[in-house]
C-alpha cells in the first residue's frame, strides 16, 4: 500500500476503504486520472470520447504505460469498464465490450506502453507527450520532486457527461485474478490484429555482414540463431512512424539502430520484442513467422533505458525472477545466477537492492537479468543513456565483451554516434521511419551516402563548391578557396 503521509486527503480516505485489495493502485486512485501539459492542452477531454478523439488528433501524444507493470496503466484498464458503463465491470471476459473496443481504437494513437510509469513520466516533462494516465496521489508527490513540471495540471475528469464528478467510478471490487484476465485478452486481441495484418506482406529485406567474434573465444550460453528478417511499418493516427523497415540480422551479429529523437528506432525494437504491433508486415525468426507471438514467447532479452530492476527485490531476486518464473529447481537457479555475478562482473552484491548499487551496477544487473534466460536475441534500448560519461566508456567495454564471449546476436538503439561505432558490426542509420544507410561502421564514417549521414554522424567534412567542370571521369568544383575533384 503506498505510505499514507504521502497522499492527499482524498487519497488517504480512498485507501483506507481500499485496505485488503491486492491492487491498490487500481482501487485507491479514484478511477481514471489525467495529467495534461496546459499549454499544450487547453481544453483537456472530459469524457472517454472526447479523449479518444483528442488522442486521435494528437497521435502519439497520449500515453499510459503496460498494466502490469503500472499503477496508472492498471487505472485505465480497469477504470474504463465503469466510465464506459460496460455490461459488467468486474467481469473482464465476458463484461468489458465496451471497453475492449474503446481501448483497441485508442490503442491505434498510442506509439508504445512502456514498461513503467517512469518512461510516462520521463518523456511527459520532455514535451515528447503532452498527457499521461497518472493517479491521484501524482497531485502531490512527483511534482514536489520535480519529475513532472510545476505547471501540469492533474486532472480525473473522464466520465459520461453531466458533472465531472459523476461516472468516475473506483473499481473497489475488482481483484487480481479479474483484472490479469483482462490483460491477457487484451494481448490476445492485439496479438491477432497484428497476425492478421501481416498475412499478406510481401516480405522484402536488406541482407547485412557477418557477425564479429571468433567461436573459439566464445561460451555456449545463448541459443543459436542463424536469422531475424523483418519488414515493418507503423501507423499512430495519421503519421508514419516506421515505413518498409526492412531488414535481416545474422546469427552473432551487433546491430545498431542509429537515429535521433523520433526516427523510429525504439519503435522498430519495441515491435521485433513483441512489445506493441506492428500496423502492417512480419517478422521471422529463421524459417518462423513470430509476429504473432507474445514477447515471453519469443525467447528474446530486453534491457531498457531505465534498467526497469524490481526494487522490492535484491541484486539475486531481480536475476533470479525469469528463472523462478519457469519453476527451475533451486540449485540451478543459485548456479546460475552466480555464473550471471561473475560474468557482469558484480560477485558479493546479490544480496543489495537497487538502492544500494550504482547507475552501472543497476545496468550490469539488468543486463545479467536479461542473458541468464540464454536469449536467442538479446534486445537494448538506449541502455547507457543515464549514465555520466565515464560510465558509459566502461559499460560500452563491457557490453561488447559480454557480446563476444557469449556469441550474442544483439540489436542495439541509441542516438549517440560513438556508441555506434565503437560497438557495432552494422550501424542502421535512421530518419523519419526509413533507411538511409546501412553498412559497416568505417563505411558509414568514411563514405556517407547522403549530406544528412555526413551532418549527423557529426562531422565538418561539407561545404558549399561551385561545380566548374564535368566529365567521364567526375566533377569538378570550387569554393572557399579550394578546388575538389
């Protein structure tokens, strides 16, 4: 249960008659809660059609994060039911029509469910988003730490016409076992409307280079996998965010997807996890179609931003949990988990909680929590983005001898350049949803395609000539006092 002296009176009173649930997130906040940017805003929904029509006009600019693992995320899902005034709110099979659509359609302006309400936050005081599902207690709380700007309005305001108050119901009575039925029909509905858009693409792709590190240096620790090929396009709204992304990633290959803010990279790897659909193509892993396919199904590994660790859980228990979660025996997970220490380099620490580690210790756990389920693909976004500079020279040393000496395929996503070279077999460069080149990394440093390639890789090597002179053999030109052939 969240700390009394932290909420609002209103919040105290909703917990205390929300006692014994096992979701008080879901049964304290008093139902669906807005957080809206006011001067991006200025007349924030009031009512569930009024927000999906807002989230329509404003693609992308809404979001709430994944249910289970979000207090907010779980207050949308399970809150809709009574603002929609569905058949039977406590019912998500058989009850929740009305809301299963209304999400679905929403879902379609939504760009990702992130994996925390850290992600909502995080990007909500960026202007990336201009309102996130919050709860009541965010009246008071993040804003006095600054994690939301001073100015944002909190705002619980969906119901179905006539006082604001009214229709804002609080869900007091559903459980957790209602609630993970609700979420897994959700995912199964989502999962056939990607299915059956990508039945009848046409898969085309861009065959990359071989992968680096020599077998004799290398553990047997990850499945092989000897293809991911993919064609991909993603629809929020009216804008295109991912356009015929096409591409094919070989067995122990590092793959970067390199790009700055908004070209879709995240995007790209969020669909190859399984995290959100793809709105048009597939993806195939060797000789099968996954697109289909929950994220725990396609033996992948995912290290996030935020390093999304359990805090409630010590170094052992946040490696441990995928183990735990498949019901290995307790000697083989022990041993495994050790073998995890020693490989990230962090013996003697399982026993501290998140708190006590850090920012590159919090990575290094992430990252064993990721590889001790021997992914066949291990998936990382932007990982070393919160780390100071030093810290990011060590983890990149360590990120690519973890690669070789396990014989990983990894597909990585950042915006910083040096990261891309340095770690990379093939650097995919990226803007607005599309290719512009993809090759080696000397290629990409030393012969851009494109004068976009050349600015953003970031280096002074264009200037404005004057062509004097053409021939079979090439041009001639001119300018600030030099001649270029």
């Amino acid at each position: 249960m969240f700390p009394k002296d932290e909420l609002t009176e209103a919040g105290r009173a909703l917990q205390d008659e929300a006692e014994g649930y096992l979701l008080p997130s879901v049964v304290s906040n008093g139902g669906p809660v807005l957080i809206y940017n006011p001067k991006k805003v200025p007349n924030p929904p009031k009512t569930a059609e009024q927000l999906l029509a807002w989230a329509k006009a404003n693609p992308g600019k809404f979001l709430y994060a994944r249910p289970a693992n979000s207090g907010p995320g779980r207050s949308i899902l399970a809150g809709m039911s009574y603002v929609l005034k569905d058949r039977d709110p406590k019912d998500p099979e058989k009850g929740w029509d009305k809301t299963w659509a209304f999400l679905k359609e929403l879902g379609q302006s939504i760009e990702y469910y992130p994996t925390g309400t850290g992600f909502t936050l995080k990007e909500f005081a960026q202007e990336q988003r201009w309102m996130i599902a919050g709860i009541m207690e965010w009246d008071m709380k993040p804003r006095a730490e600054g994690m939301i700007p001073p100015e944002s309005n909190v705002h619980r305001a969906l119901h179905q016409g006539g006082d604001p108050g009214q229709g804002s119901a609080r869900p007091a009575d559903i459980r957790e076992g209602d609630l993970a039925a609700g979420v897994r029909r959700d995912r199964k509905e989502m999962e056939g409307d990607a299915h059956a858009r990508g039945e009848e693409a046409e898969l085309r792709h861009r065959a990359l280079g071989q992968g680096s590190g020599g077998a004799e240096d290398q553990e047997a620790v990850s499945q092989p996998l000897h293809s991911l090929r993919f064609r991909l396009t993603k629809r929020f709204g009216a804008k295109t965010v991912l356009r015929d992304f096409a591409l094919e990633v070989r067995g122990r290959q590092f793959v970067t997807f390199l790009g700055p803010s908004g070209c879709g990279k995240s995007t790209a790897l969020n669909i190859i996890a399984g995290l959100i659909p793809q709105s048009d193509g597939e993806v195939w892993l060797d000789d099968e179609r996954i697109d289909h396919l929950p994220p725990e199904r396609r033996g992948f590994g995912m290290v996030f931003q935020n390093y999304a660790l359990f805090p409630h859980l010590t170094v052992f228990g946040n490696i441990a949990f995928g183990l735990q979660l498949q019901r290995r025996s307790e000697p083989e997970i022990r041993e495994a988990v050790r073998a995890m220490l020693d490989l990230v380099q962090l013996p003697g620490l399982e026993e501290r909680y998140p708190s006590q580690l850090s920012g590159g210790q919090q990575q290094r756990v992430a990252i064993a929590r990721a590889l001790v389920l021997h992914p066949r693909l291990l998936l990382m976004d932007e990982p070393l983005s919160n780390l100071d500079a030093k810290l990011r020279i060590e983890m990149r040393a360590e990120i690519k001898r973890i690669h070789a000496r396990l014989g990983l395929t990894s597909v990585y996503v950042t915006h910083d350049q040096t990261e891309a070279l340095s770690l990379s077999d093939w650097v995919v460069v990226m803007r607005d949803g599309v290719v512009v080149q993809a090759g080696p990394p000397s290629e990409i440093h030393d012969r851009p395609q494109s004068l976009f390639v050349a600015d953003f890789m970031g280096f002074r090597n264009f200037f404005p000539v004057e062509v004097t002179a053409v021939d079979a053999h090439g041009a001639e030109g001119a300018g600030q006092g030099m001649r270029v052939r």
